[in-house]
C-alpha cells in the first residue's frame, strides 16, 4: 500500500521545508519535489504543515490507585492519544511486591496486547529492589524495556531509600538503560500530609501546601548528584517549578547526563484552580504550583533546560457514581468523589494525552513561546532520542515509521469533554480554543485518524521495542 503526500510543509526539530513523500505500507521511503504519483493514492497536502507523529513518554493507562483505576485503557487511551496528534507513548509498568520485573512486564502486555491500537512502550516502575530484581535490571533490556522508574515520594507505598536509587542508577547505567525519577522528598510529603490530615487541614488546596515546591527540588538535586557519582543517565519526570529545574540545570551545566520533562498541566494551572469548587480535577502529584513558575517553564522549554514535553496521564473520573457512554457503551468507575472532604483521598492524576500536542499548539506555537521546530523537539524528537526508538521514530525522514500528522493550521476547535476522546467526564481546558488541528493521522502507514473519523481497532496496535544506549539530549 502506497499514499503519497503532496506539497505538504515539512516541520522537523531543525528544519522547515516544503516537499513530497511517498509511504509504502509502514515507512516512509521517498521525499522530495514533484515524486511520480504512480500507484499510489495521492493526499494534497499543500498548505498542510507535516510533523512527526508525537511521543508521549509519561502515562498510566488502565492503572489501579487510590483504590480505584484510571479511566482510560490501552483503547480508548491510545485513540484519544491519536486523535491529539500522539501516536507512540509509553506505559509505566508497576511491579507489585514480590514480584518479578518480567512477571510485570508480562502483566502489561497482557492488559495492553488486545487493546491497543497505536504505538506503545513501557517503562518498568521498580517498587520492590530485592537483590534478586537488581541482578534481572540488565535482562528486561532484551524485551525492548529500556528504561527503569523509581520513585522518591509515596512513603510506604512506592518510595525508595537513597541506597537503592544509588544502586539502580549503576547497575541501569552498565545495562545501557536509563533511569527516572519521581523527585520530591517523601519524607517531608508524609509528615505534612498526616499534619494537615490531623489538624483539620482538608480542602484541596492542602494537596499543593502538603507538597512544596522546596521538596521536589530537594529530590531533584540529590537524584541529580547520585546521577553524577553514579555516571548515569537520569531522567527526572514531571518537573513542575524554578526550584527543582535550577537543580537540574545546575547538574546539566557541569556535564552530567542529566534530562528532564514537565506536563501542560505545570504550564497552564496554578493552586488557584485547586481553590475552585471543582478543585479536585486539577489534582496530580507533584501539585501545580503558581503562576510565576509557569512563566519559568516556558522559558526553561524555549531555552532547552527540559527536554520534553510528557502529560503523566491519568485520568480519573470526576463524578464517578455517574455513568457515561463511550462508543455506544455505558462506563462508570470511581473516581474523584472519593476525596471529597479529605484532599489526601483524591486521586491523583488528570487527562493529558490528547489535549497536550493541541494546546502546546496553540498556546505555545501561536503564542509565540516556542517555535514549531521546538514543538516537534519537546513532543516527538527529543522523547524519542532519550528512549531509544530514534531515528525510527520521532523524525520526517526517509526509513522512518510513518507515523505522521497532516495539520489544517487554520482548523478551530472549542473544547469540550463532548468532543474529546479520553474516556472521562470532564476536560481541565473545556472551552479552550484551538487554531491548528490534526487533519490526518498516520500510525505505521495507516490512516488511523482523518477529521472526525477513527480508523483505528483494539488490537490494531504494536509494540514498541527500545534500544539501549540512547542519546542524551
Ligand atoms: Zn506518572
């Protein structure tokens, strides 16, 4: 099957150009000016601005937490993904107590396998670091499982001591692999969550007062220097403020092969929305923080001090003793209510997957923050270079997958949770405008989405083996 795309405006991380491009079945094999249409079926692209597919690296599909699971799964996920121009991300696998790293690994499959519909990875969160667990770090590299996580907050549950961050970073960096960080002090998180719990302290807005900014920065600087002793690769996930990227950019000015990636969210919201009646949307962890730290994020992304843009997906429901209907089917799950009157109850997590290549669009691009070139960087290029699936992916270029938006620059959109596509009941930027939308969306050669049509199937999906030894950017 061949498509050749004409006289579209090619935007990748260093150039913009006009040209032709022909795919045949799931690369792309030809560019270039006036290319014979022959047997393939001609889309006029003219005027139609072209971009890599986008990389999303930080969601959580189909996850259980806070006693219930997140609202999307691997199809409804992965739709809504590519509806918003997203067509690769990738998965945290949990490793439960006891388990082993392949036992999880193959749990995810299983779960993701039938339901997929694009592209998918996974990283493997590492919750249980037994010695056995560290000796089998290296293997997982074999099953295209390139990257570990480990988290520094969630004390008891999921947070690890300095010990084993020490350790994992080594025995990762030696493996090839590179190693994440959720960077806030969990200790300190622990002891102003139980104070404020116990004094009274409920509303949402204690979430953000129970997680100071001061705390992720000090996580953030400790991975950083245990990265440096260590010489590896570090990737410190859903940074949210000035304080914890200074660190970041402290460690990266001296040479260490440190990273870094914030979320829309970090950029548009502030405590102020956790004081609004429906405050309990806006709850993620780390919490957003105030304005003057959005204005720092932008900077820091247009200047080059984080390296990527992730959403950290999770999405719950807001009203979940209410159903909904998706594709024709009632869903309910609990969701958000669950916190109502205790702030440490709710669960953690927004929606992120399809909105953040469309409002990074519109309110990055179109407003001057950042350049298309470094909308391709932050959303497709770079996440793809730090994990291992470059030049495959994350790039227009002849050989690569072709995993491709058409983008109408001048199509509007209003959104609404109505006609989004996450499998939620609500949407954090409902009446947002949008100018610049996906047209089509190509995943491996395969037009998934064009306009308001899904093309896609569970099961239609593939799995994303990484290499070792990716760059750092
Ligand atoms: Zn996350």
């Amino acid at each position: 099957m061949k498509t050749l795309i004409k006289g579209g405006t090619i935007i990748t991380a260093s150039d913009t150009y006009e040209a032709d491009l022909l795919i045949a079945d799931d690369r792309i094999a030809l560019m270039g000016a006036d290319l014979p249409a022959e047997d393939a079926k001609v889309v006029d692209a003219t005027g139609k601005m072209i971009t890599p597919g986008g990389i999303d690296v930080h969601t959580h599909l189909e996850l259980p937490f806070f006693g219930t699971v997140s609202s999307d799964d691997f199809y409804t996920g992965q739709k809504a993904a590519a509806f918003g121009g997203t067509t690769t991300h990738i998965d945290f696998v949990i490793q439960a107590k006891g388990e082993s790293l392949h036992q999880a690994i193959e749990n995810w499959h299983k779960k993701a396998g039938s339901k997929s519909a694009a592209n998918y990875g996974f990283h493997v969160a590492i919750t249980d670091l037994t010695d056995e667990v560290m000796d089998e770090i290296p293997s997982i590299a074999d099953e295209g499982v390139t990257s570990l996580k480990l988290f520094m907050a969630y004390k008891g549950v999921f947070q690890v001591d300095d010990t084993t961050l020490f350790k994992s970073l080594m025995k990762a960096a030696e493996a090839g692999m590179i190693t994440m960080v959720h960077a806030e002090n969990g200790d300190v998180l622990d002891v102003l969550i139980k104070e404020n719990v116990s004094t009274g302290n409920l509303a949402t807005a204690y979430h953000a007062y129970s997680h100071p900014a001061w705390a992720e920065a000090e996580a953030t600087m400790r991975a950083v220097a245990l990265a440096g002793i260590a010489g590896a690769p570090l990737y410190v996930v859903h940074m949210t403020c000035e304080e914890s990227v200074d660190q970041l950019r402290y460690g990266r000015e001296r040479g260490l092969p440190v990273m870094g990636e914030t979320c829309p969210q970090y950029l548009f919201f502030t405590v102020d929305n956790l004081c609004q009646s429906d405050g309990a949307k806006y709850v993620c962890s780390p919490p957003v923080r105030v304005e003057k730290d959005n204005e720092y994020l932008w900077n820091a992304l247009a200047a080059g001090h984080l390296q990527a843009v992730s959403t950290d997906h999770c999405p719950f429901m807001y009203e979940g003793t209410k159903p909904i209907e998706y594709e024709g089917e009632q869903y309910q799950m609990a969701g958000k209510e669950l916190g109502q009157g205790d702030f440490s109850k709710i669960p953690n997590g927004m929606h992120g997957i399809e909105d953040r290549m469309l409002v990074l669009w519109t309110y990055g691009v179109g407003k001057g923050r950042i350049s298309p070139n470094k909308f391709v960087e932050l959303t497709a290029t770079n996440p793809a270079k730090i994990f291992g699936m470059y030049p495959s992916k994350g790039v227009v270029a002849v050989g690569a997958d072709a995993d491709l938006v058409i983008w109408d620059t001048e199509a509007t959109k209003v959104i609404s949770w109505k006609n989004m596509h996450t499998r939620t009941d609500h949407n954090v930027y409902e009446g947002w405008e949008l100018i610049g939308l996906p047209e089509r969306v190509y995943v491996r050669g395969q037009l998934l989405v064009h306009g308001e049509t899904w093309n896609g199937e569970p099961g239609g999906g593939s799995y994303v083996r990484r290499s070792t030894h990716a760059q750092i950017v």
